[in-house]
C-alpha cells in the first residue's frame, strides 16, 4: 500500500485544511511534499498527530492565551523582588490588585481550568490557592509601606501558582483549552473535545480517538466492497456516517434537516481522511480578536500556503502584538508575495472573513489586485487615519478597502470625508493629503475598469486641482475674506455631488472674478469627462479648505 496521502485542494473550506495540516505538520518538522495543486503527507506523520495538533495552536497563539497572561507576570515579581520594591508604588499595587482579581482569580475558577486541574496533577490545589489569594487594599490612614508585608506574602502565592503554570504538563491541559476554546472551536464543534457530553476527559486522546485512529484505519482497510464515495476526493466510504455537521457555519444535521438534500436523501458524507484534514481548519484561517480570515489563492498551492501565512506574521507578530485582523494585513501580505514574484493571473482570489461566528465572502479580482498593487504607497498612507461618527470610530484604510472588494469606486466616501472636514473638523483623525491620497487611488480604480482612458496622468490633475484650491484660499486670505469659503465650499460639494458641471462653474468663474485672478486651465479637463470633473472638483475643493497641503511647498501654481 502506498505510504503517502495525497490532498488535492478542492473549496476554500478544504482548502483551510490543507494549509492547516500542512503547518501542523510542517511546524512539527514533518516532511510535506508540495506540488502544482496539492500536497502529499506520509502515514507516519499522523503518529503523534494529537500532540502536533495542540502544540501547533499553543505555540502560535501563546502570547495571546489566558495561560500566558498569568505566567508572564512572573517577569514583574522577579523585577520588584530583585530591587527589593523599592519603586514598587501605588501604581504597582493597582496593577497587583488588578492582575489578582480580573486574570488569576478569575481563570483559576473557570470551569475549563477546573477541568484540567485533574488531568495534570501534582501536589498543589489550585482552587484553595485562588481563595486564598486577595486583593491589598490601602486605607487613607495608612502608608504603602505597612502594607509590604502583605505584598511579599501575595507574591509567594502568586509564585506557587505561576510555577505550577509552567510545568510541562499544566501548560500542555491548560493552554490547550484555551485554544480549544479560542481557536478551535471557530470552525468546528459538537464532535470529539468539543462535544459536550464526551466521556474522555483528556481532549488529547478524545481527538487521537475521534480523527485521527479512524484515519489510520480506514487506510488499512479493504475497501473493494465499499458502495459508496467521498464527497471531496472521491474515494470510496463504507457508509454516509460521516457528515458535516460538526463544520460551523456550513454543516448541517442531515437527520434533522433532510430537506437540504436532494428529493430528501442524503449521499453527502466524507471519508476519515478528508475528515481529519476539516478538523485542521483553524490551523489554516487566522484568527486575531474573535475574528478570522482566509485568502482562498487556490491556483498553486505553494501560493495559497504562504499568502495566508503571511498574513498569520502580520497579525501575530514576533514582539507579541496581537495586530487587529483588518485588510491591512490581507494587503500587507499580498504585496509580499508580488513581490516574490507571485502572480494573480490564473483566477480572482477569494477573501473569507469570519466575523460574529458567520463567514463573509469577498472577490478580490485581477482588476482590484491591480488597483492595490499600484497604490501601495498610497494605501500605507491611510493606515491610521479614521474619523469619528456616532460615537464609533471608523478606519478609513478599511472603509477603502472595503469599497474596492465591492467594486465600488470612493467618492461617496470622499464627498462624506470633505464635508466632514469642513464641518466637523474635530471627529477627524485625517488631513487633506489622505484626502488627495484617496482620489489617486480611486483615480487607478476608475482606469482600471476601463474609464477614462483618454486621460494620461491621474496625479497630475490631482496635483494641479489642488494647487489651485489652495492659491485661490490664498487670494480669499489676503483680501480678508477667508471667511466666504465655508459658503463656497458647500455649494462647490453640491455640484460634485449632483454632477452639475455648470453650477461648478460658475461658482468657480464668480471666485476667480471676485480675485481677479486667472482660471488656471487644469479647469479645462473638467469638460471633457464627468469622472474627471469628479476628482479635479474634489481636490480643488480639499485644498481650498484646508489651504497648503501638497507636498512640494504650496509651490504648484495649479496652471
């Protein structure tokens, strides 16, 4: 019998398997074969596959688990005993006291720890030892000092605790059910560990029994007899046991939801092997804040693997940062791997998001991978910029993003942002520069797409636009009369926004008659195409608010 398992990749929920069951295995220092599309594992990797499986998770989400919040403060009391609290303050207690009842006390009663506690073990009580730990409370009569006593007490408990934290085995149960249920329990649940009325207390051979040991032996098995087949690889099944129902999200109960399949019959079932490689899931998507991700760039293999894993360094990264799971690390990752010489060329690439325990599905198309890839500089740009609207903050590096995804070009966003700023100017954490930044980005969106094609140089206009607007506020400014742009500003905005090039106009030709001053013939472009009048309006209108913005010095006469 063949000692390989060839996984060939199939939909994105698959395909998050296999990416996942290659780093389980890679990390675990297993040789895995990559090919064109798909990839080859030995039968003895699935040895010890459990164990893999765990320590996959708990390495790569460390600093982000319960378990390490508790045992990294062991740095803080090492610090304070070796100066012997002389700068321990009022601070420090706050911090102390904090630390005991929000974190310690709180997880060390958890009914996932109290769990635990029996399968490791060992001499100490965890439950006594977090009753017997309290908070120092220091009243208006008395002084920090006559209290360090009772600090240095609080430490040797915290000591116990944390050295008990560390033992190879308490680390193995206890950050293995914070990723039981951070990580892994995102993409499935109901089956093995995750079922709640298991008989196996320890989820290490609760998984071994319930994927893997099922794996070995259907591999070994004679399957000349078998009638029917898998509904992923096509090999042959013994019966349609085994469903997806345990997939969130996608599976379903085929017993009690029968009309999901044809005439109420069901033939969806999977074999042991593609099973195993579900279950691998969460090792494939990325998750970060209660919310996940995963860039289906299924024409290579080697492509999907390392977009995604990029993305995994982005968010999780080596000084333990936790970075939040926005577009900023899906972009960051994709032009890494441009600039690796990897193309897009073959298919759009499919963007999952699982968010509020639902999947959202995007297409990032050749058209938009283009977009992205020629405003990079740009884009970085707007990473931290934002504004406040009903008391909820909005990212506009997200907000760009996300109206690129939808195939929706950025005035609407730009005409709200220019109103704000002219309004509202403490709600916006933006300047007129990311401004003009998001009109040369939706410049190469509305060229990509095929519009404007006459139209040479996008950056130029823009620039011109915008010195335009900012030597006319100049001429207002001199003649005292800065006071009359708000006024102008709005009517200029109405225009846009109705795509009345007339009423533009004229506002503009009143403006420049009132200073006495040449129409600089950038004007002139706004005549030949609506979405040129477009974005020639909005940066004349950006730099008239905000006066001397471009980065040449105001130097750009607009002419």
């Amino acid at each position: 019998m063949d000692n390989t398992i060839r996984l060939t990749l199939e939909d994105w929920m698959f395909n998050a398997g296999i990416v996942g069951m290659y780093n389980i295995l890679d990390y675990a220092g297993d040789k895995v074969v990559v090919e064109e599309n798909y990839i080859e594992i030995t039968k003895e990797s699935l040895q010890g596959f459990e164990e893999k499986y765990f320590k996959y998770f708990i390495d790569t989400y460390l600093q982000t688990l319960s378990w390490y919040k508790i045992v990294s403060f062991k740095a803080t009391i090492e610090h304070y005993e070796e100066n012997k609290f002389e700068n321990f303050t009022m601070e420090s207690l706050e911090k102390l006291n904090n630390y005991i009842t929000n974190i310690v006390k709180y997880y060390l009663k958890s009914a996932s720890y109290k769990a635990a506690y029996d399968l490791i073990g060992g001499e100490e009580d965890m439950l006594s030892l977090e009753k017997k730990l309290t908070t120092i409370k220091v009243n208006k009569k008395e002084t920090l000092v006559a209290k360090m006593e009772e600090v240095r007490e609080v430490f040797k408990t915290l000591k116990i605790i944390i050295n008990y934290f560390l033992e190879d085995k308490a680390k193995k149960y206890l950050a293995g059910k914070n990723v039981v249920y951070t990580i892994v329990k995102n993409a499935w649940n109901g089956v093995s560990f995750l079922f709640n009325q298991t008989k196996e207390k320890d989820m290490y051979i609760d998984y071994k029994n319930y994927f893997v040991t099922p794996v070995n032996e259907y591999l070994e098995a004679d399957k000349s007899k078998y009638k029917y087949n898998c509904f992923i690889c096509d090999n042959e099944i013994k019966d349609l046991s085994n469903d997806f129902s345990f997939l969130n999200v996608t599976g379903f109960d085929v017993a009690r939801k029968s009309s999901h399949v044809w005439n109420f019959s069901n033939d969806v079932a999977i074999c042991n092997v593609c099973k195993l490689v579900y279950s691998c899931i969460p090792a494939g998507m990325i998750y970060a804040n209660s919310k996940g991700m995963f860039i289906n760039a299924n024409s290579k293999a080697k492509d999907l693997i390392n977009v995604n894993n990029n993305i995994k360094a982005v968010v999780l990264q080596k000084d333990g940062r936790e970075q939040s799971l926005t577009y900023k690390a899906l972009i960051t990752s994709i032009q890494k791997e441009f600039n690796s010489s990897f193309r897009y060329e073959l298919a759009d690439i499919q963007v999952i998001r699982y968010e509020n325990e639902k999947y959202k599905f995007n297409i990032l198309s050749r058209n938009i991978l283009n977009v992205i890839l020629k405003s990079k500089d740009e884009l970085n740009k707007l990473m931290n910029c934002g504004f406040m609207e009903i008391k909820t903050y909005f990212n506009i590096y997200d907000l760009v993003i996300d109206s690129l995804l939808g195939n929706q070009n950025l005035f609407v966003l730009i005409h709200k942002l220019v109103v704000y700023k002219n309004s509202n100017v403490k709600d916006c954490r933006y300047s007129g520069r990311d401004l003009l930044s998001m009109l040369r980005i939706n410049y190469n969106f509305i060229k990509e797409i095929g519009y404007m094609e006459n139209i040479q140089e996008g950056k130029d206009i823009i620039d011109r636009a915008s010195g335009a607007g900012y030597w006319l506020r100049q001429a207002y400014k001199s003649k005292k009369s800065e006071d009359k742009l708000n006024g102008i500003s709005y009517r200029l905005l109405n225009a846009l926004k109705t795509n009345n090039t007339s009423m533009f106009m004229d506002t503009l030709l009143n403006c420049y008659l009132y200073t006495r001053k040449e129409v600089p013939s950038v004007f002139l472009e706004t005549l030949k195409d609506d979405l040129v009048f477009k974005h020639i309006g909005y940066a004349f209108v950006t730099s008239l608010i905000e006066g001397k913005i471009d980065e040449n010095g105001g130097k750009n006469d607009g002419k």
